[in-house]
C-alpha cells in the first residue's frame, strides 16, 4: 500500500502485537481473475499466520495457485477537523492499518483442529463459563470437516499509523477534541500522544 514515509512504522514488534490486538482481518487473493476478500480470525505465531475458511468459501479452491497472499487488519480510525487546526487546512482522517503479505499452504486436518484449538482456547479465556473444543462431541467436532484450515508464511508487513504526524503544533487540540467524540476516536488521540515528538 502507499505509505508516505512519515506514516510508516518499521517497529515490527508493535506492529505484531497490533495484529494479535486485531485479529480479525481481511484474507484476499484472486478468484476467476477477480480480486476475492474473506473476513476471518488471523492469528500470529511468530512469522505465520493461521487461519481457517468454510469449505462451501470457493476462494480456498484458488490458494494452490497463489504466488502472493494478502492479509488486511484494520484498527482505530477517526475523522480529523480542521478546525482544530491553528492554521486554515483541508480535514483529514488519522488511522492504523497494516498489510501482510506471504505465501499460503493448506493445513491436514489434524493440523486444522490444532488450530482451531488455539483459537477457541486464546478467545474463552474472557468467558465467565469458557467452552474447550476438547470436550465436545465428535458428532460436534466432524463439522471441522467443513473447513479449509491454512497457514501464511510472511514475506512482508506493511504498517500505515497515519496519527497527524504533519501537525505536531496541533496534537494538544486534536488529542482534546477526538477524546470528546467516543471510544474509537479516544483510542486515536491514545495513538497520537504515545506516538508523538513532543513526548
């Protein structure tokens, strides 16, 4: 993606911890000659990526002759006034977003339940009565059957925090006005005062 060189961020550690933070991506390829996007759980375990998609999905029928993979997380975003600006300038929108790319491979199906095991496990914790894929049924657990389960090796990560980095005079403004819209645009102004010069 096109990332002006004073949004990008190179620390691949927080851009990691990002992709754990917001898992749930967007997984494109080309499908018939056309672009194909699925959105699904990604989860990071050092450089791969796993995930799975329902069998009935025809984008799964296009991974084997896939060179490239395209993996999209979105996070927080929030539209940015210029009247919050000490100088006249157009509005804007501040934002992170980062693109992984790499190469796909089809997981067995014991691998598949390995790691739908990891998934359900990770995300019960916060359950006040968590569910384990290790005490259900096997007439339960054969609609693992019905899933495509893969993993993505990363060749490349792209990480956009577009965070008013051109307005560091205005970030005290921006910071206050953004805290008074929400939660998502309270995350943002989170952003932009940890990410900060002036810090």
């Amino acid at each position: 993606m096109y990332i002006p060189h004073y949004y990008k961020n190179e620390n691949l550690d927080e851009v990691k911890e990002f992709i754990k933070e917001n898992s749930f991506g967007i997984l494109v390829n080309q499908v018939d000659g056309k672009p194909w996007a699925t959105h699904i759980p990604l989860e990071l375990e050092e450089n791969i990526l796993e995930g799975h998609i329902a069998k009935a999905n025809p984008q799964w029928r296009s991974f084997s002759d896939q060179t490239q993979i395209l993996c999209i997380f979105n996070g927080p975003h929030a539209y940015v006034s210029s009247s919050w600006y000490q100088e006249e300038e157009v509005p804007t929108w501040d934002y992170i977003a980062v693109h992984v790319y790499g190469k796909l491979s089809i997981l067995d199906e014991e691998s598949t339940m390995q790691s739908l095991h990891r998934l359900v496990n990770k995300y019960e914790t916060r359950s006040e009565n968590p569910v384990s894929l290790a005490n259900m049924s096997p007439k339960t657990l054969r609609q693992v059957k019905g899933v495509v389960g893969f993993q993505i090796e990363i060749s490349d990560i792209q990480a956009a925090y577009k965070l008013s980095q051109t307005r560091q005079d205005d970030h005290a403004a921006i910071i206050k006005n953004l805290k008074e819209r929400g939660v998502t645009e309270s995350e943002i102004a989170r952003q932009i005062k940890k990410h900060s010069n002036n810090n």
